[in-house]
C-alpha cells in the first residue's frame, strides 16, 4: 500500500448489474473527470438493505487506496427530504444518502469534516426523483475528482448530528462463554456469512456454531477439517465467522438464510 | 459536462455477464489502444431484443461524454448480409449492426456521417460467423480511438437508407386524454419501465394507469405517496412512466412482463 | 494488436459478480500500481471447475495484449500446501494456483520462466486462509506491474514439475470418421460449448452430432441454416463446435449439460 491514488472512485449500490444504472452513473463520472479510475465493490447489496450496506462497507474499506472517493448508495428514502452527504476521514471521503451506511465508517475511521450537500452547481441540471446515484452523488464525485473542494459542497455539520444505525451485533452476555449474532450474506458460493466476529473469542478453546435447526458445526480452519458435503464454520477472508459444506452449499443445504441467528459455544472438553 | 472525452469507449450488448465474450472484446480494444476507458452501459439487453436495445440507447445516450465512441451489439443477424456501420453525430460515434438498434439516434441526434464498415484491415485477421463483437466491431473501435478516421472504414452511406425500426409507441386516439404504450423492461427491483413518456401529458391533470387485470393504479410523485405493498406508477429516470410496488417487486407481484399493453387516462374529479 | 501494455492485468476466476471479492482485489492492486488497467475475462467459471478454467483461458488468452498479467483464480486447494506459481512466457505472464488451470498455456506458449511465489513482503501482512486472491495474488499482479521482477517473486522452478490436468478431450478412435468429446459450458444463450475443435475435422465431408437422446443435430455454418426453432451445430467462436436452438434455448430445451459426451460423425451421402 505505498500510493495515493486521488483518481480513483469506488461505488457499493444495490443497483444490480443488469440495469443501465450503473453505466449511466459512470458516464456522468467520466463527463466531468475523464481520467476518472471506477471501482465496482459491489452493484449487489439486497435491495434497499442499509444495515447490510453498512456492515460490507465496513469490512471492504480498508482494501481500497487512501484517498479514494467512495460512492455508497443504498437508498430507500431517496426522493424524500434525507441529506446527501460527504465525509472526510484521514483516509478516505464518502458520499452517501445520510441514512447511517456510513456507520461503520464512523466508528472506524478519524472524521475530518463531514458537509450536508447541497450546492445544485455540482448537480445534474435535471434531476429524477429517485435516481440521485446518478444525478447528485456521481456529479459530485466527479467534481471532487477534478478539484471541487469537500467545503464548497454545502454546509459542515456535526457528525454526532449522521444518522447511526445498529450494526450487526456480536455480543455475549455470560463473559465470553457464548456469543451471539446473525447472518448477513450469502455469497456466490452459498457460503452464510455471520457478524461473529474472530477476534472477540478466546481462540485456545474449542467452539461450535449452533444455527437453525441444525446439528452443532465444528469451527475449524479450513475446508479439508471436515468430511466431504459435511458442514463447517470457519474464520472467513472478513474476519467474521462463515458457514461452509465442504464441496457444497450452504445457503441451499441447510434452510437458513439472512438475518437468521446463530450462536457460538465453548466445547466442553 | 466540461471535458472531451476522446479515449471512451461504450458499450452495449446482450452478451450477459458470465460468459468470455466481453472480456475478450476488451482484450482486442486494448490490445491496438491501450489508453482507452472502457464503460460498460449494460450487457443484458434481452437477447437479440433489437427493439429494447434501441429504446435503452437513446434514453441513456445524453449521460455519456462527448465524442465517445459507442459500440452497441444486438445482433440476430450476425452472419448474415446485414451491414456494419459507423455513424458520426454532433455529440458521439456509433458502431453497431445496421438492423435498427441506432434508430433513436437517427431521431434524436444530428447525423454527419455514415459509413458501411468493409475495410478488413481494421478487424480482426480470423473472423468467426458469430462474434463480430469481437473480431469486427472490437477492432474497428480501437483503430478509431487509435486515429484512424471514420471515413477510412469503408464507403459513405446516406443515413435514409440505413434501417429504421419501430420504437415502442406513447400514442394517444383522443387528443390526450389517454396514452397507450407498452412495457419496455424490467429491472432489477422488478420496476416495470413503459414506453409512456411523461413529457407527453398534460401534467396538471391526474392519472391513472392500466395494466392486465389490475385496478387502475394511481401515477404520483413517489413512494411515499402509496401505503407499504402498495403499486404505483411515477415518472422514472428515464423520463418515462414505471410501475413498481412500495417495497415490493411489482414485476413478480403484478403478473404482466415485456411487452404488455398499457394506458393511461386522465382520473375525473 | 501493435503496442504493448505492460499495465494490463486480467482477472478470470470463480468469485461470481455478487459479492465484494472482486472489488477487494482490484482495490488491493490499485493501492499499489494506481495506473493498473484491469480487465475481467469473467469470474463465472463453475466454482471450483479447475478444468473448465483451463479451457477458457486457453481459448480466450490471445486476445489479450502482449505483456499483460492474467490472475487466473479457480483455486479449490487455497489454505492447503498447493503452491501458487509466476509463469512468464513468451506473451503474457501469468499467476495462478498450480492446481492445473495453467495446463493449456503450458502447451501452446514458449515458458521462459517459472517461479514457486514464497516472498511474504510482496503479499498482504494478513492473509486470510480463503481468499489469497486478495492476499496473495493481488498484492503480487501489483507488484509486478509496478515493477518487482518476477525472479524476486520465489524460487526459480522447473514448469515440467507444474501440475498438469487432462483438459476436456477431442479423439478418434477410426482415423477421423467420429470424434469425440464432451459440453465444457453453457453460455448466455443457451448455447451448449464443446471441446469438439473444428480444426481437427475435415471440413470437406458433412458432418452430424450426437448428444443425449436427441435426433443427430447438422453440423451448418449458421442460425440460417435451419428452420425456426431447429437445433444445430456450428463452429462458434472459441473455433469449438456449439450447439443452439435457431431462436431457442439449447441448454433448456435439450436436456444436456456441463460435462455430459458428444460425438460427431460423417453422414454417408
């Protein structure tokens, strides 16, 4: 990680990748900021799901180059009076619907300046009622890009003042014997990703997941830990907890899906 | 929109994502010009739905920079003796099949120039029957970007005698107060997008809209102006009427697809 | 193809286009190299599918500049002892799991030289036990294109001693009057691709194929060739025979998959 990289804008929206949404989005970009470099994290989020949103923003952030612009749209209000907002960090600024996608970003990164947008200059001239991806935040990005500063945006506003909103949880309420959590996604594996998160345990013990009405899963390390098309959970390339079936899916196999809690227990020895 | 943009390719296909075919089509621009920036509109134009493909180009066209080239492939005849074209306007260049996926742009855009591709120089040396995304329009948009002028490509063809197709209609019988169309597409919330394009109506009137065997669904502002689960219909951003169900897929909910009827009417007071 | 792009990288994997693992990797290479130019060939290759892969790299691999770096990830051995291996050729130069995806490129380029990658400082400080696309792969496409020599990559090693797999066959067992193969994937339209190569045959003859329990299907130059709704064989675009349905759906209308043998024999006339 050795660059800065003041090019590059990086979009998360449940936009989906087969509209002409996101195109669009880029050549209003491409317009203002012709050497524009466009990342796609994900078009893929589950519709209108902020608390998803939040929780992949959170833990994909820390691979894109400091100074990226990043453009995080997941938008259920879109077209009622919530803000547009820009925010600064020591690493990087985003650009959101102020409906606490953000979240995480608040609770991980150092806040710099955070401005309510509001200058229709930045703007597209006409805009839709329920298309600000591509009509507010992409003409901003691209202004950013070319040198617009976050200040002439609109008006700072206190961050305290940015709707939160509860992330995931991964608590425990017996010191650390149990923790509980959900999950949040399925990917294109079928894998079940949870908000457990790895380092809150005491990985010297031994822990099964309990999740469903499914026998306890081992927690192991990878794969090849468990017998062919027998079920496992392991530490997944986000740090939190994943259920996996060797060689098979999950997500299909074993009846549970998004938003379904799991648990983690010590093995009694 | 301050800059030029001459590095810009776009394009617009029914290829799908899963498959090599686009890939390799970026692989064969950036092998003759490395610099360019390749956007991809969309690649999930119904397959060979020529009539789809015209009406998303010409409503997603004016988002692009200027002086992009736009390559746009829908294409059931290819392997034929349909032509190749290379159309030049005030605003972008155009390549696609002559078979009408440029009407749009015939209506909307001024013409400069016209040519039939058939200089063999600028594609590729092994040409398949099926893929000339890829062995001709690929090439050809690379050697354009690279400096070769349009009128290199072949020989100058007048516009009138490039075919024309029928867009989907917004038509009214009695002087206004009714409209029928026709649904375009359906996207990725399950929205319905019609060929009902709201510069049309007289909008100090209110409307309503018919579709298969639903009640008359009310056209409002936005989401909000419905109860949950509820449809509506409200001008897009395309600039035309959808139907959508408020955090609901009205695609799935409401039983009717591409190509159905529509109309709209004035609501008596 | 008359420049060389020496900031070129090629991704094909089995990530699927949903989740965040491909917009992780290129901000992992942008974060290093910021003027990388990424191309993705596709990330749908079945998962796990080592031998699919191999197939269309092979297929897809000329299209690509010279010089570029092709990050080719089917990878069902990552956390295991599996080595990862630098390969440059006379071409490209390659990364990828030495897991046998790499076996046609063996075969049909010049190797100049093989590296086992063991430097820890060209990957990421944590390294998932899942994902090395992020953590190892990426880091290194970067490095490289920033310009890290390949022989600084690990140690020298002989290709003779890289995995090799059977890639999908195309025999005679009668001098050339039946060939035989077997579907290696179904594309976006249906189209049901084989490892039948068209060079093999001689094309003076005709020719008909045999799959499933279906009637013996014509091999043709083109969709023209049959009726409305007919299936037919022809040589598509990779140079291997396809089969279709005029209009149609192959792959849902035939009953036959990924996998599954075909044949093709002369017709007596």
């Amino acid at each position: 990680m050795v660059s800065e990289c003041p090019h590059i804008i990086v979009f998360m929206t449940d936009f989906g990748l087969n509209d002409t949404y996101v195109g669009q989005m880029k050549g209003v970009i491409l317009s203002i900021s012709p050497l524009a470099q466009i990342i796609d994290l994900t078009h893929s989020i589950s519709p209108q799901n902020v608390v998803q949103g939040a929780f992949i923003l959170q833990k994909s952030v820390l691979y894109f180059p400091a100074k990226s612009i990043i453009v995080s749209i997941v938008d259920p209000g879109v077209g009622s009076l919530r803000k547009a907002i820009a925010v600064e960090t020591d690493r990087h600024t985003f650009l959101a619907p102020d409906n606490g996608v953000l979240t995480g970003i608040f609770q991980t990164q150092i806040i710099k300046r955070c401005i309510s947008i509001t200058e229709k200059r930045y703007m597209l001239a006409v805009q839709s009622a329920t298309f600000h991806g591509r009509d507010v935040f992409s003409p901003i990005a691209g202004h950013l890009l070319a040198g617009v500063s976050i200040q002439d945006l609109g008006n700072e506003m206190d961050p305290s003042d940015c709707i939160k909103i509860q992330l995931p949880k991964c608590s425990t309420s017996d010191n650390g014997q149990t923790w509980n959590g959900s999950i949040i996604y399925t990917d294109h594996f079928g894998n079940l990703v949870t908000s457990l998160d790895t380092e809150r345990f005491d990985a010297s013990n031994h822990w099964q997941l309990q999740v469903g009405i499914c026998k306890p899963i081992p927690i192991v390390t990878t794969y090849a830990d468990v017998g062919n098309l027998q079920p496992l959970a392991y530490t997944g390339s986000s740090g939190m907890i994943e259920i996996a079936i060797r060689n098979g899916n999950a997500s299909s196999t074993l009846d549970v899906g998004e938003g379904d809690p799991v648990r983690i227990s010590i093995i009694a020895k």
